[in-house]
C-alpha cells in the first residue's frame, strides 16, 4: 500500500515539495516481489493443485480395512433393529455360552467407491489396512448394483449351506437340488427353463450336483439338444435343450446353476446388509451350538471365518489381515482360519489372539469343543 499524501497545499511551507510519481512520494506504487516470494507462490499453487487432484482423480486400486464383528450366538443391532442372529424353528434348542463372531471386511474401491491419492497415503501408513489393484479384488467393470447383488446371492448361498451342514450333523435329512439361478443372455433354452426349475437328470444322468451336470453335458455335441428332466412348481417335465458352444469349447446350455435345499427345521439367519460367503462356517458352527446340548464353546470368546460348501469343506476367504485384526479388536482369544489361508496368516496374528486352522465342519467343531475344555494347545495352528 502507498503512504498517506501530505496535506494539500499551494507550495509554501509544509506543502509536499515531491513530485508526482517520484519513489520517494507518499503516493509511490508497490514494490515488486522479489524471487523469494515468487518461489514461495509457485510451491504454494503446485501443492494446491497437488491437494486438488489427489481429491479428485480416481485411482485403480481397492482398499481392505478392518469391519465390525458379529456374534453369531446373540442379538445384535443390524439395519437398525436388534434382534437374535439366529432362529430356530420346529426342533428343540439349548442355552449357548460365549461366543461365535464371524467377521467382515470393509472394502473401498471399485464401482461407486472411488479412491483417490489421500485413501493410498493414509493406507499406506495403516498397518491394518491393505492395498491391491482394485481388479484382484473386484470387477472394475461391473456396476455398484451388480457388485450388490453379487454380494447378495453368495451370503445367501453360505446361509443355505450353512444351514444344511449344521442340521445334517444333528441327524437331520436335508435334500439338496440343484436349480437354474440364471438364464443368460447367450442361451437357447430361455423358453425352456426358467430361474427355479430343479434338475432331475441331463441326457439320462442323474443330476446330483453342479459337476455331474456339467459333465453329462460333454456327451453331447455343441449345438445338438439334450434332454433335461425338471421340477417346475411340483410337476415333472422334460425338455429338448438346444446346446451351445461354452468356455473353452465345452458343451453348455447358457445357465447358472445354483442349489437349493428341503429343511426339515426352519432356520433364519440375520445378517442385515452383509455380503459374500466368508460366514458359512461361523454360522454352521452357531446352528450347531443351538441344536446340541450344553455350551460348544466352554464361554469363551471364539472368532473364525471360511466359506462352507455342500460337502462341509471350509474354503478360503478375502481378507485374512483385516479379520485377524477386527477379531482381537472385538475380544475373542481363539480364531478359526481356513487351512488355505494360513500363509497369509503367518506374520499377521495379532499378540493374544490363538489361530487354529480347518479345513471341515467336523474339524472346526472338535476344534472349538478342545478350546471349551482347555486343550487347545494341542490343535493344529498355521
């Protein structure tokens, strides 16, 4: 700013004898800045433009964090309401102790979850977070929606498997179908199946399960049609299924399989908004608890995660680290991991937290039985 001009006046004494314009005049212009400061503005307006980019250009990575537990023996608050976990209806159960958690991961990346430079910097320094390209983890491609509802249908599938794992091992007869879960685009059987229809048998093959199809299939030239028995709304049918060439030149008739069962006992699973198949095992291991007599976990806090399919195998899972990290956060002292997990397990176990490996149902339950009288150290540990 410029220095106040003296008061007006006509030259005499007191009157401002500078020149207008003149340097030394109240009224000189402002200096110019000098290198320093212009250095100053440049690093200024390059971090500005750092902070505004990082803010707003996605990056194509995902991001695994720790989620929140869930006692699968108990109530818990999900979409806003509390309420038991598990309900059993149509066969006695008993009094549980303790804990089963199953465990979830929180992932940002992907359709709808964009990340940006800032996400990267504070994973980077968060020792319980991890960073992947976000397509080792999730189809960049798919819509936020479809990613949904992939999530959707496999927490559905563990919940179905889950519930026939657990009422087999109490004795129970639980028939298992497999369905058509999906017609595709692809195919030549879309007036001909339908979402729902059970398989009975393919070109005189019984249907007994997912791979059985599959492999009658490949009797049967690409493009010939195939005989398929069905259930559709309690009756019988067979249908003439026009063939098509599918992955890797194999035999198909353009559909998803999935599979449903008969439950003599009816069992409700409420898992509020969480998706995917990681729970199979702690909710099989929970239905079990219920159903048998005395406390199958001895009250101790147990945590554990693993897919569970038709067969009682427990299957890997995502995100190991973060579960790892989620259970000892939540209390629980022992930890059930899927055998295949156990390489990224080791390096990673938080101090206090016990990790014992499975690779069944039946595993898992003498596993937890061993915990529930104290001779855990006995069990296999990755």
């Amino acid at each position: 700013m410029t220095a106040p001009a003296g008061p007006a006046g006509d030259g005499g004494p007191g009157a401002d004898e500078s020149a207008p314009g003149d340097p030394a005049a109240g009224d000189a212009p402002a200096a110019r800045l000098g290198r320093r400061h212009v250095a100053v503005l440049v690093v200024f307006f390059l971090a500005l433009s750092a902070v505004v980019v990082g803010s707003v250009v996605p990056l194509p990575y995902a991001i695994l964090s720790p989620g929140p537990t869930f006692n699968a023996l108990g109530e818990e608050r999900l979409n806003g309401t509390t309420k038991p976990v598990i309900v059993v209806q149509g066969r006695r159960t008993y009094p549980t102790e303790g804990s089963l958690r199953f465990l979830t991961i929180l992932v940002k990346g992907g359709p709808g979850y964009r990340v940006d430079a800032w996400d990267l910097l504070g994973a980077w320094v968060d020792p319980a977070r991890d960073i992947y390209p976000v397509d080792q983890i999730i189809d960049p491609d798919a819509s936020k929606q479809e990613v949904a509802e992939e999530l959707t249908i496999q927490m559905q599938g563990s919940q179905q498997e889950a519930k026939a794992v657990a009422l087999r091992a109490v004795g129970e007869t639980v028939p298992t179908y497999v369905v058509v879960a999906q017609v595709l685009d692809s195919s030549k059987a879309k007036d001909l199946l339908k979402p729902g229809d059970r398989f009975v048998s393919v070109d005189g093959v019984a249907a007994s399960d997912p791979k059985t199809i599959r492999d009658a299939l490949q009797g049967v030239e690409p493009g010939d049609p195939v005989a398929i028995e069905i259930i559709r709304a309690g009756a019988h049918r067979t249908v003439e299924v026009p063939t098509i060439s599918g992955s890797g030149g194999r035999t198909a008739i353009g559909v998803l399989l999935g599979v449903e069962h008969d439950f003599p006992v009816t069992v409700t699973i409420n898992a509020g908004d969480v998706g995917g198949p990681s729970a199979g095992l702690m909710f099989a291991l929970a239905i079990y608890d219920k159903l048998t007599p005395g406390s199958l976990t001895g009250d101790h806090a147990v945590a554990g995660t693993g897919t569970i399919d038709e067969q009682a195998q427990v299957g890997p899972i995502g995100g190991i680290h973060q579960k790892l990290i989620a259970a000892k956060d939540a209390g629980a002292t022992y930890f059930l991991a899927p055998a295949a997990n156990c390489p990224g397990v080791v390096g990673h176990v938080p101090d206090g937290l016990q990790v014992v490996k499975v690779s069944t149902f039946d595993e898992a339950v003498s596993a937890v039985e061993a915990i529930a009288r104290g001779a855990a150290g006995g069990l296999p540990h990755c």
